[in-house]
C-alpha cells in the first residue's frame, strides 16, 4: 500500500493548495476533510492525476501514513483545531508530528505544545502566509513549536517554500511554543501598517494633487523600482487600473470601509500587554476602525469644518515628499514590530532569529519586500543589533527622508488630511530620539494627585520620593498600590 509522506486535514483553498505544493515536489500527500465529499471533489478536480491520496475517515486517513506520522490542520483556527488534535491524539503514536498551518492564536499554539507534550506528540504551530497564490507555489513559512519534530519537516517545509533570489528558502524555525504563530501575528500586524501607509499616500495624491488614476498607477509603478519594491506597492499600482464592467475605475466603487480578521488588533494587544510603543500598528488597527464607522462619519462629514484641500507648489517634490514619508514611516515600523518581537522573546524565552525572520518575509508573503533583504543584512552585520533604527543603513535612510516625512504630514495638517500612521511614525521618532521627554511632568502630576512618587535625576534609579506638593497632604506615598 502507498504511504503517504504527510496527511493534510482541512481541504479549503489554502490546504488544497499546499496539498498541490507538495505533490509537484515529489512528496506524497494523503488528505481527508470533515464534509469528506470534499475529498471525492479535489481528487475529481484540482488533484485528478496527482499522487495524493484520499481519506474518508479519520482512521483510515491516519492508516495511510509513514511513521513518524505528519499530520498538517488547515481548517479554522480556534475550537475545529482542538476538536481534530482529540480526535487524532489516540489515531498516533509517541513521536508522531500534529502540524497546524492555520491562522491560530498564538497562546492556543503554546497550550497546544504544552498538553502533547505529556502525551509524547510532538506539535508544530506555523504561520503561513502568501495567500492562495503563496500556498499553491510557494508561501513563507514560519513553523516554530517542539523544536524535536523540525528535522522531520524541515525538508517538506523548506522544498514548498518560497525561495529568495539566492535560491534561500522562506522558511526556517523560529522558535519554541507559539513563536512560529507569534511571528506571523507580527508580520499581518505589518501589513495592517504597509497598507495603511499606502492609503495615505493615496489620499494626499488624490485629494491634495487631484491626480488621475492613471497618474498614481504610474507613480506607484515607478515606486517599486525604487526602495519601496515590493508585493503590496506593485498590486497598488494594478488595482489603480483595474475597470468595472462599464469601464470606469473598480476602485471609486468599492465602498471605503475597511474589514478585519483581528491579527493586527492582536498584535497591538500584545504591544500594550508588553509596554511596547508598536505606535504604527496601532494607528492602522484604529484607522480601520474609524473606516468602519461609515454611516457616522456621513453624518459628521456635513458639520465638522476644517480646510479644504489645495495644492500650491510644485507638485513633482511633493510626490517626492509622499515617497519620503512612506518609506520612513515604513522603517519606523518594521522598528516597532522588532521590537515588540524582541521584548515577546524576552518574556518568553524563545531564541528568535532576527534575521533569519526577515529572510522568511523577504519572499512569498504579502510584506514581501526588497526592503527585508536589508533587514537581513543589518542582523547578519550585527546579530545583537538592538533597534533597526539604530542600523547605519536605516539611520542614513530615516535621515534623508526626514525633511520630505515632515513635509508631508505638515502640508496633511494643514490641509486637513489624516494620515495618522505618517504622523505617528514621525512622533515616535522625535520620542524615540528625545532625551528628556516631558515625562517628568507626568510624574510630578502623578505625585501630586495620588501620592505616587517619582525618581530623581540627581539619585541613583530606583529611589522613589514623595512631596508633599500643598502643605495640606500627608507624607504617606501611593508605593503600595498601583492604579
Ligand atoms: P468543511 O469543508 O467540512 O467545512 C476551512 O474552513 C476548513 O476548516 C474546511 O476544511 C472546513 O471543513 C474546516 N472546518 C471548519 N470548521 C470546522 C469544524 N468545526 N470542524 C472541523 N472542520 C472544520
């Protein structure tokens, strides 16, 4: 009887996909699905010809595999995981290998991991990302989990894999427990960013320089020959010429409300739960939102003043400017989502590969970018480094942008355009490069109203005091307490 290398659970496009993946390069998948004459219809369909092998039930489906047995979920994250891990878990033997490949939290993955373990399987959680296209010939892949079941398929993994231009696949282990699902919350929250960005610069181009549709596909035609080359800024440029069916531009009809999956608003729960600035994201998850207030903002938009857009000035350096803001907002941004990786690591304890990260990014998902291979190249130059910003390469970068950055979210200001994800990238960075912050006013209020002391410049850290601000207070602090 054939053996399959590895069982894929979950037949909807993505698992379908990936099932072809790994067919054209020579594995031999057996596959099942819970409505099982969805397994009837992609043998009859996609499949017809293939190696793949179909399963009706759980039992025989398992039957079918080689051992150490690779069982991959891809069906809905949340409850549809756990319920096929318990129906799996008496199916397998010590040392066999349950895979999810789905949009999981990353806490699941990490309870997950931990009750196998007691039952000697071993569980991978991995993000996958790249979309239908990603998946059929090649995603990025970012597995992390029981680091024993890697060498069984890092092969598999690495061979369906996007691949860079050096022929590196976009694939490796990331870590311990939840990491590999952790990675892929922060490369969605990224994009929540990327897209964001991309929005704003259109709105300046539309709204301030009234430019034609044809005009901004060019412009972001052209920006992707440039240091913005990449996945989202090159579908920006197709989908300014794409036609209805009568003809006039698909995009003026699509209604300006923005959807959301929750992996953004994760990541910037995770940002705060961490105290980490992740500012961008953050106003991308909330730019969203605002979007989705439609009918309100309908009615606000009829009593709410504020300027109307016109442009004076040269129209070439302000697209100049545009270019800048973005692509400086964008540093700041991969900064942020770093540095919320690094502070997860922390707390965590996994051992994350910084660069290693920007490799699996730099090909077959939706941040796909040139802009990774240099994010590789700042971690490969100094494995330690502690903050993108502070890279030689993105510090120049960040530098010769800057007088375009503030350009443009002064003209915004002014011209009463929001482009909260510009301005905020541009306030972290005037935080992040300040030495003293008012913060010491915070404290000194914080003391006054609620006792609740402050450190000293003159003092070493960690000396806490208290003043009695209007003669009228006690000498009792707050220290006991936190609100
Ligand atoms: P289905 O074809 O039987 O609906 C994506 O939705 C994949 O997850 C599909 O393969 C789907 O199976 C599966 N799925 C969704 N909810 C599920 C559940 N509660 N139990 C098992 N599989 C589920």
């Amino acid at each position: 009887m054939t053996q399959a290398d590895i069982g894929l659970i979950g037949l909807a496009v993505m698992g379908q996909n990936l099932v072809l993946n790994m067919n054209d390069h020579g594995y031999t998948v057996a596959v099942f699905n819970r409505t099982a004459s969805k397994v009837d219809d992609f043998l009859a369909g996609p499949a017809k010809g293939t190696k793949v092998i179909g399963a009706h039930t759980l039992n025989e489906f398992v039957s079918k595999l080689k051992t150490p047995r690779r069982v991959m979920l891809m069906v809905k994250a949340g409850d549809p995981v756990d319920q096929f891990i318990e129906m799996l878990v008496p199916l397998l033997d010590r040392g066999d290998i349950i895979i999810d490949g789905g949009n999981s939290h990353y806490p699941d993955t990490t309870r997950r991991c931990q009750t196998l373990k007691s039952k000697g399987i071993y569980f991978i959680g991995t993000g996958i990302s790249g979309g239908e296209e990603g998946a059929r010939h090649g995603p990025s892949i970012m597995p992390g989990g029981h680091p024993e079941a890697w060498p069984h398929i890092k092969k598999i993994f690495q061979d369906i894999a996007a691949k860079v231009e050096t022929g590196e696949p976009c694939c490796d282990w990331v870590g311990d427990e939840g990491a590999g699902h952790y990675v892929k919350m922060i490369h969605n929250g990224i994009e929540y960013g990327d897209i964001q960005l991309i929005c704003e610069a259109y709105q300046l181009m539309k709204d301030v320089l009234g430019m034609t549709s044809d005009e901004i596909a060019d412009t972001f035609g052209s920006w992707n020959t440039k240091e913005l080359d990449s996945y989202l800024i090159e579908i920006t440029a197709d989908v300014f010429r794409k036609q209805d069916v009568d003809g006039t531009l698909l995009l003026d009809q699509i209604l300006d409300v923005a959807g959301q999956k929750g992996t953004g608003k994760w990541t910037g729960i995770s940002a705060l739960d961490r105290g980490v600035p992740v500012t961008l994201i953050g106003e991308a998850v909330f730019a969203r939102c605002l979007s989705a207030m439609k009918d309100e903002r309908v009615q606000a938009s009829k009593k709410l003043k504020g300027p109307s857009p016109h442009f004076k000035g040269d129209r070439q350096s302000f697209l100049k400017n545009i270019f800048q803001a973005l692509y400086a907002s964008k540093i700041i941004s991969y900064a942020q989502g770093y540095m919320l990786m690094r502070e997860a690591a922390k707390d965590y304890h996994w051992k994350l590969n910084y660069g290693g990260i920007a490799l699996m990014w730099r090909g077959g998902c939706i941040i796909r970018s040139v802009f990774l291979s240099k994010i590789k190249q700042a971690f490969d130059k100094n494995p330690n480094l502690y903050n993108l910003l502070l890279d030689d390469f993105f510090n120049g970068e960040v530098n010769q942008c800057q007088t375009g950055w503030r350009e443009t979210v002064a003209a915004a200001t002014m011209q009463g355009i929001p482009v909260p994800c510009f301005a905020t990238a541009l306030s972290f960075y005037d935080g992040y490069r300040c030495a003293r912050l008012p913060a010491n006013l915070l404290q000194a209020l914080r003391d006054y109203f609620g006792a609740h002391t402050y450190e000293r410049v003159d003092k070493p850290r960690g000396e806490f005091f208290h003043t009695n601000w209007t003669g009228t207070g006690g000498k009792v602090s707050a220290s006991s307490y936190s609100v």
